[in-house]
C-alpha cells in the first residue's frame, strides 16, 4: 500500500514563500500607516506645555508704525511763518470765535490736526485805545481790563476749561486775534478816534504786547474791519509800533487785510507784519447788485497785484466758504454757508468734511 502524505504538505514550499511575501508587504504598509499616525499626531495636537522643550522662539512681533495722536512739528511752523521754507511744510491755523456753539464742536474734532488756533480774545472799540474783553460766558459783557485782567476772564472761558480738561491738557499754540467789534457791531468810529491819538496807539499796542507775552501765546493777528481812508497812515503808525514790540519778545505779528483796496499799503504791512491774511473775498456782498463772492479772475488777479508788493511767503490766503442769496423781491441779499446753497441747489442734506490734506485757515 502505498504512503500517504499529509493533505497539506507542500514539499516545495511555495505556499510558504507567497505567504511570507503577503506578510513582508503587510508589515511595510501598516509600519508606513503607523508613521503617519505619529507625524498627524505631532503636528496637529497641542501636547502639554510640560511635554514641550523648553525653546524661545526665534521671530519677533513686527512693531507698526501709529499715526500721532497730535500733529507733530506745530511750534516749528508756527516758528517759520512768513519765512521761506527749505521744503513745502505749510502750517494749519483755525479761527475761534466764543459766540458761535459749533465753533468749539469743530475744534474738538480737528484739534489734533491743526498748528495753530487764532481764538478771538482782545478788543479794541473806544477811543482811548483800552483793552477791551468781551465776556460771552456772560451774556456779551464789555469790559476794559488791565492784560493781567484780560488774562484772568479768557483763562475761564469755555475754550480754556475744555484744553485744560482733558488728559494731558491740550497744548495748542496760540495767536489771539484783537479786533474792533463789541460783540454786537463793528466800532468803526471809535477805532478812528483811536487810532488818530497817539497816547491811546501806544496804550493799545503797550497792552496788546503784555497781554500776549503773559498768556505765553505765539503772537498777535490784527483784524481791524473798515479803516477808513484818512485813517490809514494812523493805523501803519499803529503796526509800526506793534511789530517790534512783538518781535522783541519773540512774537509773531500777523495782519488782515481785504484784497484789492488801494487805500491799503500792502508792500508796508508785507515788510512790517510776518504775514498778511489776504481776504481774497466779497467781490459782491449783501447790500451789492447779485454776482459772485470771489470769481476765478478776480481771485487769481488779487493774487498777481498783491504778489508784485509783498513775498507769497508772507501771504496767507483766505477763501470764503460761504454764500450769498440775492431772493428777487428782496432788497439786500442774505447770507449761509457755501455748503447750504450747495445742498439747497442738489437737494441734499448737507454735511460738512473736511479732506485729510487740506488747510483750516479761513
């Protein structure tokens, strides 16, 4: 009878060799999936910060570069008006008036962008060339005052309360603007009487230069409205007097002064003032037949007379922004913002904005 073998006896063994092959490749693939299960673990879960070495990273915070908070570089234009700067460095000035809300509304919002503010503060209305306040924080009381007491009432006011009020207090310079008004109309005669005597001139300038120097502002800005014509070589004597009176304590003076009136002598003030606030404006006004404020031709034409006397350096330029409504059936025309007639004539309500470059003088 012949031997049997075992049923599964494989005397070649290549049963053997094919399942070796199926387990060598089945180690490979599951040492391959047990990598990867590692790698993914490593770089997806945040291990405690006691299994992590202890390393400094080798990258820092990028640090940005802020805007100020205020402008900077306002004392060194302030400084250089009526100077010829190396480059175009232009300086910001606002006017303040006490009477006028909105006034302080739009100073809180631009203060941070301006150089200089030219707050009305002094008075010149009686013939005696005595410095006159007027008190709007009670009701538009005019008062004659010494500088020191001058000093005294502006420090109260609104505009002071609110610089000193904030943390830190606002340091912004100041021009403080003397002009003949009373609070309710422009003392032309007074200003003329004034301005004839020269006991009350040297009164006047005496204070003004006091004034100025103890409420360590940067200068003085003259405003005096409609000098008449006989009293034109009273008021240079005036500016004659003021000028190195202010420069000598290192003050700026700067003056206002309508464009295109030959009783004015622009090349005089030029050479005396460190800068004319040219009033390039009111070609037409209320009482006047209707037409523009301030055509093209007429602004660029002041400019050129203006120019031929005085450096462009020393001419700051004011531009109106306001209009003039001449109703049909009415005598006299009236007054409102440029931006109003803008919104009146579009139909828009009307929102006022000034752009990031522009200039807030006038």
């Amino acid at each position: 009878m012949k031997e049997r073998k075992p049923i599964f006896y494989d005397s070649d063994r290549v049963r053997w060799r094919r399942t070796r092959r199926v387990m060598e490749i089945t180690g490979v693939f599951l040492t391959l999936l047990l990598a990867y299960f590692f790698v993914t673990i490593a770089v997806s879960v945040e291990l405690p910060a006691g299994l992590l070495p202890d390393t400094k990273p080798g990258y820092r915070a990028v640090k940005s570069k802020k805007k100020p908070l205020t402008r900077e570089g306002r004392r060194r234009r302030v400084a250089n008006i009526g100077k010829l700067p190396a480059s175009y460095d232009p300086v910001r000035a606002a006017f303040f008036v006490s009477w006028d809300p909105n006034s302080l509304a739009s100073l809180k919002k631009h203060y941070k962008d301006i150089d200089l503010l030219i707050p009305e503060q002094l008075h010149a209305v009686s013939a005696d060339g005595a410095l006159t306040i007027v008190d709007y924080e009670r009701g538009q009381y005019t008062a004659k005052t010494t500088p020191a007491e001058a000093m005294s009432i502006l420090k109260e006011d609104k505009l002071h309360q609110w610089m000193k009020s904030l943390s830190p207090p606002v340091e912004l310079p100041i021009m403080g603007l003397v002009n003949n008004y009373d609070g309710v109309e422009w003392r032309i005669k007074e200003m003329a009487q004034m301005l004839a005597n020269p006991v009350a001139r040297k009164n006047l300038a005496r204070d003004i230069v006091e004034y100025a120097v103890e409420s360590h502002e940067a200068g003085i800005v003259v405003d005096f409205e409609e000098v008449p014509d006989a009293s034109q070589a009273h008021f240079r004597a005036l500016i004659a007097a003021l000028a190195p009176a202010l420069h000598s304590a290192g003050l700026k003076l700067m003056i206002a002064l309508p464009a295109r009136d030959d009783a004015y002598d622009y090349e005089f003030f030029g050479k005396e003032c460190d800068a004319i606030v040219l009033m390039n404006y009111d070609q037409h006004w209320l009482t006047s037949p209707p037409g523009p404020i301030a055509a093209q031709e007429w602004f660029v034409e002041n400019l050129r007379q203006v120019f031929d006397v005085v450096p462009p350096q020393k001419i700051i330029v004011g531009i109106a922004n306001y209009a003039y409504d001449w109703p049909v059936n009415s005598k006299n025309g009236k007054e409102s913002s440029f931006a109003a007639r803008r919104g009146i004539r579009y139909g828009r309500r009307v929102r006022q904005q000034f752009a990031e470059p522009s200039l807030f003088l006038l």
